[in-house]
C-alpha cells in the first residue's frame, strides 16, 4: 500500500486498510502505550456518542453532532500534536477532546446549554464553534501570533466539506500561506455538509487541490486509518515547526449517524452506502491491528469497555446533578457590558415564566 498520487498530483495516504492489513513501510513507530490509549480514547468517544444521543431524545441535552465513524480523523492527530498545541475545534470533534483529556462532564454540559461547558481554562483550545468555518481564522490567527512570539507551537483546526464552500475557508488559508502560519486544516469530508453531498459541495477531483491555490502543502489520508491520521499530523507539525509553514489535510471518511439530532439521514442517503461505510469502521480495523500485534487481545478489550461504560455512567449522572444555568448566563459573554436591549429581553423572557 505505498502512498498513491492521484492523476491532479495529490498524494493519499493510507497505513491500515479496512482489513487491518498494515504497510510496515509506513506504519509510524507509536509506543505500545500510546496506542491502548488510542484504543480508549475511541472507545470512549463512540460510546459517549450513543449516551449523548439517548440524553438528547429524553429532553436531558440539546442538540448533539454525533461523531460516529469519524474518531480516528480525531484521535490519530490529538496523539501527534502536544500538550502546548492549540486545538480550534467546530462541533464535531469530542474525540479529539477526550484525547486531550477535556472532561466529559463539560462535553455533556454544553450540550445541555450550559456555559460551563465553554470553560476551556487550562488548555491550549477554544471552545465550541457553531458558526460554517469561521473557527479556520481564529486557528490562523494563534498560528501568526506564535510565530510573533516566537513560540514552537501548531494550531490544528477541523472543518466539514461544507466549511470550504464558505469565504473565511480560503481567508483563512490564503493569510496562513502569506504569513507561514504553523497551521493543520483537517477536513474531516465525511461526504455530506447536512444533506448536500460532496459532489454538489465542489468541482475539484479533491478538496485537498485545494491547498495549490495558497501555495501551501495538500495531502489526502484515508480518515478511517488512525496511523495514517497520526503520522501525516505529525509530519505537518514538524514541517510548521520547522518554518514550512501550513498543511491542509483532507480525512476521508463517512458521518454514519445523523449531521445532527435534529437531522433524518434517510431522507437524503441510502442505508446501502451507510452499510458500506460501516465495514471501513476505524475502531474496528484498529482492533485488529492491535490484536495483530499482541498489543491487546479480546478478553482486554471487552475490559475496557466495561469500565469506560462505568466511568461514563458516573460522568452522566454528575453532567445530570448539577443546577441548570440562569436564562442570563446566554447574555452574559456576548458583549463586555450587556446592551439595554438585550436587557429587555430577559426581563421578557422571565415575565413569560420561561427561563429555557
């Protein structure tokens, strides 16, 4: 399996196939320990997918972006960056922040539409960003200042196939080239931006060509392939750090669950293809290869499940204790001083005896 170039000149990158079959040529060389928390670190993630989504339908949280199918995009990179790196996320990467060892109780909080969750003090990430692509800015932006600094840090930024339809995707890409920003763009193309398939999305082969535009490095890496993740992240780290300046990345990979917990993905894509892309499972093939390697072994793995399911139980139930926020909170962090007229609308709110 050697690195394939596509007839446009991007290179594609895969390690592990959906078999768990490994080119030993490129398989990166990962401590045995780093690659059982690897494992959890998937684990944890598909499962707090499914808890969240069940918190969701019984009114407990509200709208939730399951990230099924796509962990590997996420945890690969999150073990090749370090502590000191900057982690811009979208709304779509709670595996990247359990890597990073965020708490899954501020996760489920936000969700719950708790500001708590937002709180990110202590790490290198911002918060949750809601709006198309506008989070690709900010990471060029720490990417700048570091250099002013003269820090050796990377920002990594993720951003869905519709992210690149919008203009602060190629703003953010052009001042990264311009000022050589230590930069990591993952697209995570999991092929639908909601309900728009990739195909209506662009008329590039892929959006890793991209990168050409800004005359920066663009790659494509099978995103269900943890150690393809893993290892082209940490090149891309080192060519930033090394003044190479930034990397767009294209992860391909497929949304299995729904773009959202309002969203119905069967109105607009057959089970066949989500058949399909289920026997590409990231965990799945990981599992193998570390089976494969004696690294762990069934009875492990189930070991783990269990007290990832434990943990998170209690991590649920804690979520669930605390007090809800006061309607003001969602005031309070928009403006330095809060305006008269969103004073107004409090006041509206709580004589209409709602205080969701």
């Amino acid at each position: 399996m050697p690195i394939e170039k596509l007839d446009n000149g991007v290179e594609k990158v895969q390690i592990l196939d959906k078999d768990g079959n490994v080119d030993k040529q490129l398989e990166p060389d990962i401590p045995e320990e780093t690659l059982i928390q690897m494992y959890k670190d998937m684990v944890y993630a598909r499962k707090l997918d499914k808890k969240a989504f069940k918190l969701q339908r019984r009114g407990d949280a509200g709208t939730y972006a399951p990230v099924q199918g796509e962990e590997a995009c996420q945890v690969g990179p999150a073990h090749a960056l370090d502590d000191d790196d900057w982690f811009v996320p979208s709304f779509r990467e709670a595996a990247f922040a359990i890597s990073r060892g965020y708490s899954p109780v501020k996760l489920l909080r936000y969700f719950m539409g708790d500001s708590y969750g937002s709180k990110v003090g202590g790490t290198n990430s911002l918060p949750v960003s809601i709006p198309i692509a506008s989070q690709l800015l900010h990471a060029t932006g720490i990417g700048m200042a570091s250099n002013i600094k003269g820090e050796e840090t990377t920002s990594i930024v993720y951003f869905g196939d519709g992210a690149t339809s919008q203009g602060d995707f190629h703003g953010a890409l052009n001042f990264a080239g311009v000022y050589n920003s230590p930069v990591i763009f993952f697209n995570q193309n999991n092929r639908y931006a909601i309900s728009t398939p990739r195909e209506k999305q662009t008329a590039s082969q892929t959006i890793a060509q991209k990168a050409d535009a800004y005359g920066i490095k663009g790659l494509q890496v099978d995103g269900n392939d943890i150690l393809a993740t893993y290892k082209v992240a940490k090149e891309a780290k080192e060519r930033a750090e090394n003044g190479e300046g930034p990397t767009l990345i294209e992860g391909l990979t497929y949304r299995i669950g729904s773009h959202t917990t309002s969203d119905n993905p069967s109105r607009y894509r057959e089970d066949e293809e989500v058949q399909k892309w289920k026997e590409k499972d990231p965990i799945t093939r990981f599992s193998k290869y570390l089976k494969d390697k004696g690294i762990l072994d069934e009875i492990d793995m189930k070991k783990i499940k269990k007290e990832i399911e434990e943990d998170l139980d209690k991590q649920v139930e804690k979520a669930l204790e605390m007090e809800d926020p006061e309607l003001e909170e969602m005031f309070k962090h928009v403006y330095e001083e809060v305006p008269q007229r969103l004073k107004k609308q409090v006041k509206t709110a709580e004589k209409r005896g709602g205080d969701r």
